[in-house]
C-alpha cells in the first residue's frame, strides 16, 4: 500500500512538471485555447450549482434560451464535476475547478493505467512505465483542448476490476467495476459509447477464457449488474434520447468521413510536441494526431516478435490486448480508410455506425485512439516486465521511463489567458439574483459568453456551437439585425430584460452606428454604462406575446 502510495505522488510529480506552467496559472488561464475548455468551466460550473440545490431544473440551463433541456446539446460533464466537487466549493473559481480536472485526468490515468499492468505482470517497475505512457502519450497532449477526451482516466480501472472479477468471482469486483463504468460515463458521452464498442469483446473474452459459460453465478451477476448500471444511468441518458426524438441528432456518414484521420495520422503528432512536432507537422490535421511514440512501438513489436516465436506467455493476456489494439486502429480510422487522400476500403465503423446504439451520434472515429494508448501501454508492460527480469531492474526502468518522457515532452504547455479583470456590467448584473434572460452583442463570442455567465447567471441565447438547436439559425439571423426594430421586437417577445453592446468589440464608426440606431429604438433604453460595455435595458410592452409563434413557427419554444 505504500509503494502504491509512492507511485502516486510519483504521477501527481510528473503531471505537474509534464504539464507546466499550468500549476502557476490555475485561477487565470486554461491549457490550449479560449473554445471548448470555457465550455467545460461553464459545463463544470453548472454542475456544481446545480448538485448545491438539488439538481432543479438540472437539465434547462441557461444557455440557448429560449430552450428547455439545453444542456443536452453537448457533454454534461457531471462525473467530472463530481470528481472536483470539494475543489468548486473551496476555491468557487471555474477556472481553478476545470484545471484541477484537467491535471487529475493525468495523475488517474496514469495511476490506473499502473494499477492494471501490476495485477496483470506483478511487476511494479512494468506497470509504472505502462502509466508513463497512457497518462502521458501524445495522443493525449493533441487533446488538451477537449477535457471530456482526455477524462479518460476511469478506463484502466474498468478492465482492471473486470480482470480481478473473473480471476476471483468475488462480486466486490464487479461492483467496483460498475462504479468507474458509470463515472465513466458521467463523465464523457463520448468516450462511453466508445468504451461500449470496446467493452463488449473484453467481456467475451473473459468469458470464454474463464469458462463462465456455464457459470449460472458469474452469468446472473453480470446481468444484474447492468441492469443496475442502466436504470441508474437512464437519467443522464433519457434527455439524448428525447432530444435525438424531436430534432434527429444523428451525425451523417459524410459528417463521420470529414472527420475521420488519414493512416498517416500514426506518423503525426501536435506541432506542441518538442520532439516530433516539427518533423510531423506535414501530416498534422484537427483531431489527427495518433502517433503513440517510438518507443513504445518498439517495444510492442518485439514483443509481438516473442509472443510468435513463443517466447511470451501465451496463456496470458498477451494476445487479446494485441487483437484489442488492431481492433481499435482500425476503428479509428473512421467508415473508410483513407491513405494520402485516397479511399482504399470500407471499415467496420460503417456497421457500427448503422446498428450500434449511440454510434450514429459521434463524429470523430479517432477518439478510439484513446482505446489504442490504452492497449499500448498493457502490451509494453508486458514487454518492460520481460526485458526487467532479464536484465539491470533500476537502470532499464529509469532509461525507458526518461526515454518516455523526452518523447512525450510538450513543456511548456501552451495556456490560454482569461483575463483576471472580470467586466463591471457582469459584476453589475450578478447583483441581481433573478434569472431572467439577456443578450449581448456582437452575437458570435458564444464560449466567451457561456464563460462570463458563470459569473451573473443569467439566461443567455449563446451556447456550445458544435450541436445548436433547431430554432437557432432562425434566432440568430433576427437577432443579428440588431438594433432594427424586428430585432428589438422579438427580444421584447422573448422578455429579455437587458442587452450588453460591448463596444471594445466593434470598430469606432461600427459603435457609433449601433449606439446611435440603439438611442433611435422607442423599446430600449439606456440602464448602465461601462469602460467597454453599454448595458441597455429592453422596455416590456403589453399584448406582444401573441407574436411569438409567429415568429418562429414549429421551431420556437418558449418557456
């Protein structure tokens, strides 16, 4: 236990360093950019306000108002708001709370990855260097911007309780395993329909391998097991379903092939990583990068070597992590394989993606890559166990495990700043605890918004642009007219009670068109001035409810 409790620290260590500055810019700036990480402060943010009072309303957030149920649109994120609860509470900064999330998917990946190759090698000095690698490969570090990928971290857990069930059949394992099955997917809808993909075979598998055809015990835990998981999960489930229903979600084949990678992807990494950055940005693309470091092929290959020479323990796991990694590969390679641009061959995907629940709704086959990272690092494990044993413990452990780290170096991160100065006008309106709806121009900066509501809590017509309501275009396109009066109408309609013109934002001669159409508008009326931000306040007017579904008709719903 305090080896194990070494070996932590060990992690929490190297993410700090593997990730600096991050721990010196915790309460001002988020790795990668300004997009999808302010999403998930927001996200982050919405879920710990929402546990603080009993999760009322849970689902209807206050983004893409008018619309109910809006957090359905994206990731929920609420395993990992659960995971920084005591974090949100103490500290009540969604910046500080999204990059304790962001380090602790580094430390549990590497922490689990580790506790999986002890148990299946019994070798310490193995499984950290299987650790090293799924924690920090750069697979991951391509994905920074998008902590509900990198918040994989529940994976080796699941198949290392999976293991230790069917070795031991005692069912404090299965429960365990169920657990990091649903944190898992509370945590990311994305990776948890993967993970489904790829759990299915690991369970056949076991199955056969231990025999529990015939075992009525074993059979019956299972099913009772995910039956439980599945009425438990129905919550978080049933609002894609509903919304899949009403506004069909599901991504097309072409949407999946856009974004699907090139074979070369193998070959690249982000242009962050100080090794191989620069020599593979020629086949760098978004959502691209899957090479998993050289040393770790190197090390899989000559165990692939020994493990057909019999030379490897055939008995083991060995073979099935091999087959699990193929299969990834190829799965992540999207509905068809493509090479330099050219179509070479259907894959699989495109059945999955016809029959298998919730494939239809993901668009980035590449995110399997997470499945093959993970087993990578089982597979060199294996090969680090083999070589450790034949040859000095302590200086191939520490050769491999530095060798991993320059390999892997993408120090220092790149961080975005949010700026430590929070806007007046949303101090202003954070004072008044009422929830009603406003809107701010330039009507684009949608994360940037989503952020600063995080502050006044307000209702906002803004949201996460990757999944938008039906309703949206519509909106947007009147809205952006703004300051006509059909614009300054349909506010009115909608009860917005201010509009924020952040004037910073706008050339000098564009403001003063604005403030001048603005000052012209009989329903709006001047409420507050700051440095860089006009707030101005939406007169109500009597008998122009009935608009509404004029406006907008079968698309628009009004709370």
């Amino acid at each position: 236990m305090k080896k194990d409790a070494a070996v932590l620290l060990f992690f929490v260590g190297i993410s700090l360093v593997m990730t600096f500055p991050l721990v010196f810019h915790m309460a001002g700036s988020v790795p990668g950019d300004l997009g999808d990480p302010l999403y998930f402060c927001w996200a982050l943010d919405w879920n710990v306000k929402s546990i603080v009072r009993g999760f009322s309303h849970y689902w209807d957030a206050n983004i893409y108002y008018p619309n109910d149920a809006s957090l359905a649109y994206n990731e929920h994120a609420l395993g990992l708001s659960l995971l920084v609860l005591p974090v949100a509470l103490l500290f009540k900064n969604p910046l500080i709370t999204y990059n304790s999330a962001f380090l602790l998917s580094f430390i549990l990946s590497g922490f689990g990855a580790y506790l999986l190759v002890k148990y299946l090698t019994n070798n310490r000095s193995a499984a950290v260097i299987a650790g090293v690698i799924f924690a920090f490969s750069p697979y991951r570090f391509a994905r920074i911007y998008h902590l509900n990928i990198l918040s994989s971290e529940w994976l080796p857990f699941i198949f290392l309780c999976l293991h230790r069930y069917f070795s031991t059949k005692k069912f404090k394992d299965l429960l365990l395993c169920a657990v990091f099955f649903m944190l898992q997917v509370a945590t990311s809808y994305n990776v948890s329909v993967y993970l489904a993909v790829i759990i299915i075979p690991l369970l056949f598998f076991l199955i056969i391998k231990h025999a529990s055809f015939a075992d009525k015990k074993t059979l019956f835990e299972l099913a009772l097991t995910g039956a439980v998981c599945f009425i438990l999960l129905l919550p978080l489930v049933l609002p894609y379903i509903r919304l899949d229903a009403m506004e069909g979600t599901k991504r097309s084949i072409y949407e999946v092939i856009n974004f699907s990678p090139d074979i070369r992807a193998y070959f690249s990494t982000h242009v962050i990583n100080r090794l191989y950055g620069k020599i593979t940005a020629k086949y760098w693309r978004a959502e691209g990068c899957l090479f998993p470091g050289g040393i770790v092929i190197i090390m899989t290959v000559w165990l692939f070597v020994m493990y057909v020479r019999g030379k490897s323990e055939k008995a083991g796991y060995t073979g099935f992590y091999f087959l699990l990694c193929a299969w990834a590969v190829l799965l992540s390679l999207g509905p068809v394989i493509h090479y330099g641009g050219k179509a070479l061959m259907e894959s699989p995907y495109i059945l999955l993606y016809r029959l298998f629940p919730g494939m239809s709704g993901v668009r980035v086959p590449s995110r399997f890559g997470i499945f093959v990272v993970l087993s990578l690092s089982v597979l060199a494990g294996y090969a680090a166990d083999r070589l450790i044993k034949e040859k000095n413990k302590t200086m191939i452990t520490a050769l491999i495990i530095g060798g991993l780290l320059v390999e892997y170096n993408s120090v220092p991160l790149p961080l975005a700043k949010t700026g430590k100065a929070i806007d007046p006008a949303y101090e202003w309106l954070a004072r008044d605890r009422d929830g009603y709806p406003i809107i701010e121009f330039p009507f684009s900066s949608d994360f940037e918004y989503m952020f600063a509501s995080t502050r006044h809590d307000k209702h906002i017509f803004n949201g996460n642009p990757g999944r938008t309501p039906l309703n949206y275009p519509a909106i947007k396109e009147v809205v952006s007219s703004f300051p006509s009066e059909k614009s300054a109408d349909m506010l009115r309609v909608l009860g917005v009670k201010y509009i924020l013109i952040h004037r910073h934002k706008y050339s000098e001669s564009e403001y003063e068109a604005i403030r001048g159409a603005v000052e012209k508008n009989a329903s709006v009326r001047i409420a507050k001035t700051f440095e860089k931000t006009a707030v101005y306040g939406v007169l109500p007017r009597d008998g122009v409810w009935e608009k509404k579904m004029l406006l907008f008709p079968f698309m628009l719903r009004i709370r």
